[in-house]
C-alpha cells in the first residue's frame, strides 16, 4: 500500500513535468553524414530555444528536453544547406533529417555565427566582425580571433599549437615564412579567416591518414586582388629613415608577394622572413639552420618591442612568385636578401655560484654585428586526389662578421669574429598509387659548410696555452662540412580499416672538423698542437624498418609508428690519433591517439622513445675556443640519450559561443651517458669538457589557455598560465650538483572596443622562476610585465594613441622598475588611401633596461642601452 502511495505522490508531482530524449543523424543528399549541423527545439518557429545540440563526426545527434508541451518544433540546419524544420511529438523518438544544398544565406544561424561560424573542420572567422578603425592589415585582427595567438616573433597557433599550413586563398605561396603575408596583407582585403582543423595537406592521404593539426587559410574579398603599400618616414634624435614598397598580386592561378624594406629606426624587418614550417617527412630531419661554432660575447636582449632598444641599419628585398602551371600544379620561388648592421652597448653582471666559491664578473660591452643573408627556395608542387609529387631546392648563404670590445676592469678584450655559412639542400616526396597501394618515395639530400674565424685581444687562458705567461692575441680558425642524404621507399594501403605504411630506407651523413688555435705575440704567431686542433672525420649511418598504423572510426583517432634503427658511427681524429666505432640497434615506438568526445571537447595522449646519439657539434677531441672565457671540447665517448617523452592534452571549443581553451601535460625523462663539467677560475673563464658517467635529467610541464570572445562587448579575452620543473645532474668545478629549475607564469591579454571613440589593449604577465643548486636556493627571480595601449577615435578617418609599458624585476639593485610612454597619432585620406602618422617614442626617455635570468649556476643582469626619445613621421600610400 506504501508503495501505490508513493507512486501517487511521484504522479502528482510530476504531472506538469515531461522528460523526451530525441535522437537521430543528420545527413546530405548523399547520405554522407554532416558533422556540426544546429539541432534547435523550440516551443514554435519564433519561439524561445528550449534545447539545442550539435551533430557529432557520424552525423548523430542527442537531445535532452524538459517540458509540459505537448508538441515542438524542431529546427536543422548545416551552412550551404536549406533548414529543415518539423513539428514533432514531445517523446522520445529517432529522426534522420535529410538537408539539401542551398546557396542561399541562413536567416536562421544564431547571431553568434556571423562572427565565428562551423563547418565541418573548418571554422570561419569574420574579419568585419573583429576589425575596428586602427587595424591595417591582417595580423592585427588575427590577435583579437580567439583560439588563435600570434608570439612575439610572428609564429601562429591555434589552440595552443602550431599551424601546419598558412594559405591565401587555398595556396602555399609563402611556405612557412608567413609573416610577410600576415604583416602586409591589408585587412580590409579580407572578407574571412579560416581555421581548418585536423587539416591533411597531401590530398591522396586525406582519407588514409588523419592530421592532428591545423592549418589558416585567408579569403580574400575578390577573385583578383592587387593590392600593396608603400611607406616613407622620417624623424629625430638621432636622424631617422625608413622607407618601405609592398606590391602583391592574388588570382586563382597566379600569387605574388614583393617587398623591399629599409630603416634605422629599431623595426628588425628580418623577422618577416622567419621560417615556421613544419616538417611532412613525420621525423625530425637534418637541421640546416646556421650553426656559430665561434661567437661573441653578446648583451640579453630585453623582451619588449624592438623599437626600444634595437640600434640598426637594416635592408630587406623579398620575391615571392606562385604560378599554377596546370590544374593543381604549382611553381613556387622565395628569394630573400637582407643586409644589417646592428649595435650594442651596455653591461652584463655574472655572478657564478660554485660549491665551494662565489665569482663576479663585469662586462662592459660594445658590439657591431653586421648580417648578410641570402634564402632562396624553388618549389614544384603537385597535390591531386590521384598523385603527389613535391621536389624543393633550397640555396642559402650568410656572410655574418662581428666585432666588440670588452671592459672587465682589470682588462680591455677586444674580439673580431668572421662567422659565414652556406648551405644547398634538396627534398622530394613522391606518391602514386599501384594497383591496390600507394608507393611513397621521400628524399632529403644536403651539402653545409662553414669557415669561421675569430680574434681575441690580448689573449686569455695564459696558464693553460702560454705556460703562464701573458700574450697579445690568440686566434681561432673552424672549417666545417656536412654532406647528408636520407632515401625511403615504402607503400600504404588500407586493410580491414587500418593504414598500414611500411617502409624501408637509409641515411647517412658524413662531416668533417678541421680547427686551429693560434697564439700570437712578438716573436709572431704559433699554432698549438697536440689537444688544440681538430682534423675530425665523423661518419654516420642509419638503417631503418618502420610500420605506420593508422585507424579512424567515429570519433576515435590513433596512430602507432613503430621505427627500428640500426645506426652506425665511424670516427677518427688522425691528428690526435683518437678513433670510436659503434653499431646500436634501436626500436623507437610513437603512439598518438585522440577522441573526439562531443562535438565541443577532444582529448588525445601521445608516447614516444627516443634515441640521441648527437654529432659532430658534441663530439671532438681537440679544444675550441668559442668565446673568449670560454674553451671547450668533447674528449668521450660519443653521446648517447635515451628519452621518453609522455603528453596528454584536453581541448575544448565552442564557436556558437566564441569560446576556446585547451590544458596539456607533459612528461620527459632522459637518460643520458655522459656528464658535461664545467671548471670555472677566478677570471670566470670557463672550460667544458664531458665526462663519462651515467645520469638522468627529468622535467614536468603543465599549460592551460583560454580565450573568449563576448559581443556585446566587443572584447577578446585570454588567460593562460604554465609551470614547469626539471632537474639534471652536472659537474661544477669537480663537484657533482643537482639543479633543478621551477618556473611558473601567468599572462592576462585584453583586446576591446570600449566604445565608438575608445578601444584598449592590455597584456600582462607575471613569471616566478626558483633555481637550486646541490641544496642551495638562488634568490627568487620575480618579473612583471605590463603593457597598455589606448586609442582615441577623435573621426572617422583619425585617431590618438596612448601606449604605456611597465616592467619590475627584484633582483636588480638598481632599475627594478621600468617605464615607458609613447604617443601616437594617424589621419586617413580616405579618397586617396593614404596614411598620414605620426610618432613620438619613449616619451620619458627611459635610457636603459635591466634583464635578469640565470643558468644552471649563474645569475646574469644584462643592462641595455636604450633607444632614446625620438619623433618619427610618415606617410602611408595605400592601393
């Protein structure tokens, strides 16, 4: 009887209370399933939304409803598709919704959309909806995009990760040296920016292998768009220039970006040029990035706008050409030049921290560095559905000299370094399908070299090189060549739903080390034998099996690559009489898997083993002066690391709602053979040398990111934070240490449009980082930074801008706190497209800045000298 009285009770309780589960998938016209198709429930059609989802990757979607109604109306709709719309019965039921194509626009997106809207992958950003009067070109809209950053060197991530690819118009013109796209490229030539996520580039594997990463396309607003700049300017205090031509071309079949860009006045144009491309061979490749065996000793740059404190005479000629010979075949060149003479002055406070002593070190510095540097990369490119075929010569030069002058105190050091380098390199990769597979073929050959030079005055080292005595000059000479070559043959082919990629290839790289070290005083110069010079051949090989698994179903993403190696080492010094040989078998496993939980939130973990055996840079017998406190050499065995590598990472984005944020963790932990010891003397000369002697070197890193966009305010807002943790052993003066670092940061940016007449711009972090050396804490190291921008719409075509800096450290004895004013001002021709500004820099006339970092076991306050107060005006044409 209790229980009919219950039951009763739960009647009337419930009697206006209705629970419905609907159900179903959304599909095209060829029952393909739509992913991220709008599933509206509404009380009728102009009625208030009570529920609404989102189709998954297999077109399915749920709906949970809580209402008294008797019957609903159910809204799907899905961008290039008409809505399909329903009065349905408020019960649980499964419904397949057919959507057929439509070019008309839906009236019936949620206002959000206008500003971020899905398709599938890909996310289309509104460039109106996020553009205010200030912003000229592209990447100043980019930043107020959230899920999207741009870092202070013009590198893109979306969701905390690098793009893969940045397009204009679907086309790879620029092939990762992006920025001169993103920084010349006129914002209101842009009707949209797209993310296109898990974005494959290679058409032929777009069904067979899954891409974890993203890639940025520009839609432009015509089919032909010609369009550019060009800048002149002037100023005082010193007398300052720049001038700057842009032209750039954009059709369906032909692309073209050219530049040449000039000034004095601290902008590093370089930058412009900085390759960000990501390796497609799917392993690390042969680094032909310019390697200094030999150096100068340099100041710390400080972490602001380069306006501040860069002292330069810099020149950029850049052409970039794309011709779509045929239908996806393209022709690409990239050629760039730069010429560059910089400045420094100030002084750097070393404080060396040993287990038995404290050394202090003052270096007052002025340097020249001078910068000749030619790229050029030639590219055929081939991407059909039936075929890929990619073969890319690249040629660069760079003819860099550097000169500086050293005040101690005790003694005036003089340094003279020449430092070219050169390199020619050559890619191919080629895919076709053979009957039931495709054939894959991957080559990457090379050829680098180096012949540097540097001079000291008076010479260092007197105990070690000159039995004590003093001496006037010493002089180091490297001659260094590399020649690599690694060929891969294999096939994919789809069974019972895996890729299977096997494939077979080898490697080898051959390079060798010649160096003299020369001393020199009045009865002339005398090269130093025996441990002072290098004739050094080093001869690598690689061998190799790997098997790619690849499975996709649903939501669920994985990848297993499973590498076996047989490498082998050849290397002799026939100077020194010193040789190795090794042979080592190794299996370096990858694993990556992600799902797709709903339609807002993804996860993926990935785990990889790994083994470094180093080069030539780690392993030569003879001593080499680098700098001049510091001579080093690799008298060991050679380097052997093995590492693990652990990560997981957590996404989650909504564009109806303009939210994005992403959490990631990860693991490291290597192993390693040797130990590198440096001795330190009281000059704070330094010697490095390795030891042989097993240790480990472990590190933790956690970052989270978020970012939103709210309308009605106008504002873009991100947070971010991160904390990492390492620790390694080394040796310190013959004492075995264990170091550990701690760093953690927060970083708020804040971009809004306050008002019609106002908008602001904020960007601020705070970093603690704690250092420990064999049980001993360094002092705390605390940074902020600070920076806000207003701008004042006084018209239309005008506005005044007010930019405000501040930076603390508390370290510094003296110049903890820094800041800077500057004021700005532009008029705008609208009729004739030309940009009338004017600046007034560092207002307070702030003249120097102190940075602080430290090593394993130093601490390092560099003091620059800044730029001073200055006037600059311009004029911009625009067409």
């Amino acid at each position: 009887m209790s229980k009919v009285c219950l039951y009763a009770l739960a009647l009337v309780a419930f009697s206006g209370y209705a629970q419905s589960h609907l159900t179903g998938k959304v599909l095209d016209e060829k029952a393909e399933n739509l992913n991220g198709a709008t599933v509206v429930v509404s009380k009728d059609s102009t009625g208030t939304i009570l529920a609404y989802g989102i189709s998954n990757g297999e077109g399915e979607f749920k709906v949970k409803l809580d209402s008294n109604l008797d019957s609903l109306f159910l809204k799907v709709s899905y961008i290039g598709y008409k809505t399909w719309q329903q009065k349905i019965q408020n019960k649980d039921q499964q419904l397949n919704v057919e959507l057929l194509p439509s070019s008309e626009e839906l009236k019936e997106v949620l206002v959000e959309s206008k500003i971020i809207e899905q398709r599938g992958d890909t996310l289309n950003y509104s460039v109106s909806a996020f553009k205010d009067q200030k912003d000229r070109v592209i990447a100043d809209v980019l930043k107020k995009m959230p899920g999207i950053e741009i870092l202070p060197g013009g590198q893109i991530k979306y969701q905390g990760e690098p793009i893969q690819k940045y397009y204009i118009e679907g086309l790879d013109l620029l092939e990762g040296r992006y920025s001169l796209a993103n920084n010349n490229i006129a914002a209101d030539d842009v009707s949209e920016v797209q993310i296109l996520e898990n974005h494959q580039p290679i058409k032929i594997l777009d069904s067979l292998e899954f891409s974890e990463r993203a890639s940025l396309n520009i839609r432009l607003k015509k089919d032909v768009t010609v369009s550019g700049s060009a800048e002149l300017g002037s100023g005082f205090s010193p007398l300052l220039w720049k001038a700057k031509a842009t032209p750039m071309l954009f059709t369906k079949k032909n692309q073209a970006i050219v530049t040449y860009q000039a000034n004095n006045t601290g902008s590093d144009v370089s930058r412009e040029i900085n390759d960000f491309s990501i390796a497609d061979f799917g392993r690390e490749e042969f680094n032909i990035s310019k390697k200094d065996w030999l150096s100068i000793r340099q100041l710390g740059e400080p972490p602001f706008s380069q306006e501040r404190w860069l002292d330069n005479n810099v020149h950029l000629g850049s052409a970039n050409y794309l011709i779509r010979l045929k239908k996806d075949m393209d022709l690409k060149a990239n050629i760039s030049y730069v010429n560059d003479a910089q400045k420094q002055i100030g002084n750097t406070q070393t404080r060396f921290f040993t287990p038995t002593d404290t050394i202090d070190l003052l270096e007052n510095t002025n340097n020249d560095l001078f910068m000749n540097t030619l790229q050029s990369k030639f590219i055929l490119e081939r991407n059909t559905n039936e075929n890929y075929l990619k073969n890319e010569l690249e040629i660069n030069g760079f003819w860099d000299s550097q000169r500086g002058n050293i005040d101690t105190g005790n003694s005036q050091i003089s340094q003279e370094l020449s430092n070219p380098f050169s390199v020619i390199r050559n890619k191919l990769r080629f895919l076709k399908p053979l009957g039931k597979q495709l054939v894959t073929f991957r080559s990457n050959t090379g050829y680098t070299e180096a012949n540097q030079n540097l001079e000291v005055q008076p010479g260092q080292f007197q105990t070690l090189l000159n039995n004590g005595n003093e001496y006037a000059k010493m002089e180091q000479r490297v001659e260094a060549t590399t020649f690599f070559s690694d060929n891969t043959a294999g096939f994919t082919k789809r069974i019972k739903g895996i890729t299977v990629s096997p494939e077979v290839g080898i490697s080898v790289k051959n390079q060798s080390l010649g160096s003299k070290l020369s001393v020199i005083d009045a009865e002339g110069a005398v090269t130093l034998d025996g441990s002072f010079q290098n004739n050094l051949d080093f001869l690598s090989s690689r061998f190799y099996a790997t098997s790619k698994f690849v499975y996709q179903k649903k939501d669920w993403y994985v990848r297993l690559t499973t590498p076996i190696n047989f490498r082998s080492f050849d290397i002799q010094d026939t100077s020194l009489a010193e040789n190795q040989n090794l042979s080592r078998v190794t299996f370096e496993p990858n694993f990556y898997i992600k799902n797709k939980i709903s339609a807002f939130w993804e996860t993926s973990i990935s785990a990889n083993l790994s083994n470094d055996f180093g080069d030539m840079q780690r392993l030569y017998y003879g001593f080499i002066l680098n700098n001049y406190r510091n001579l080093q050499r690799y008298n060991s065995p050679l380097p052997e690391n093995f590492s693990q590598n652990y990560s997981w990472r957590l996404r989650f984005r909504n564009p109806l709602k303009s939210l994005f944020a992403n959490l990631s963790y990860s693991f490291g932990r290597t192993k390693r053979n040797l130990l590198y010891s440096n001795q330190i003397e009281q000059s704070a000369a330094t010697i490095l040398e390795a030891v042989e002697q097993e240790n480990y070197a472990n590190s933790h890193r956690l970052n989270l990111k978020g970012s939103k966009y709210f309308s009605t305010l106008n504002t873009t807002l991100s947070l971010g934070s991160s904390y990492s943790i390492s620790n390694r052993e080394q040796l310190l003066n013959a004492n075995l240490a264990d170091v550990e670092n701690q760093n953690l940061s927060f970083n708020l940016d804040l971009e809004s449009e306050v008002t019609d007449w106002l908008s602001a711009s904020y960007s601020g972090n705070y970093s603690v980082l704690q250092t420990r050396f064999e049980g001993r804490s360094f002092d705390e190291i605390q940074t902020q930074q600070h920076e806000l921008d207003l701008f004042f719409y006084v018209a239309d075509n005008q506005y005044f801008s007010l930019d405000t800096e501040y930076y603390f450290n508390n370290i510094s004895e003296e110049n903890r706190n820094n800041y800077f004013l500057n004021f700005n001002y532009q008029y705008t021709f609208e009729e004739v497209g030309i940009d009338l500004n004017a600046s007034w820099n560092n207002v307070l006339n702030t003249d120097e800045f102190v940075r602080v970092s430290n090593t394993d076991f130093s601490y390092v306050q560099s003091t620059y000298l800044l730029r001073p107060s200055q006037i600059l005006v311009s004029v911009k044409f625009l067409f």
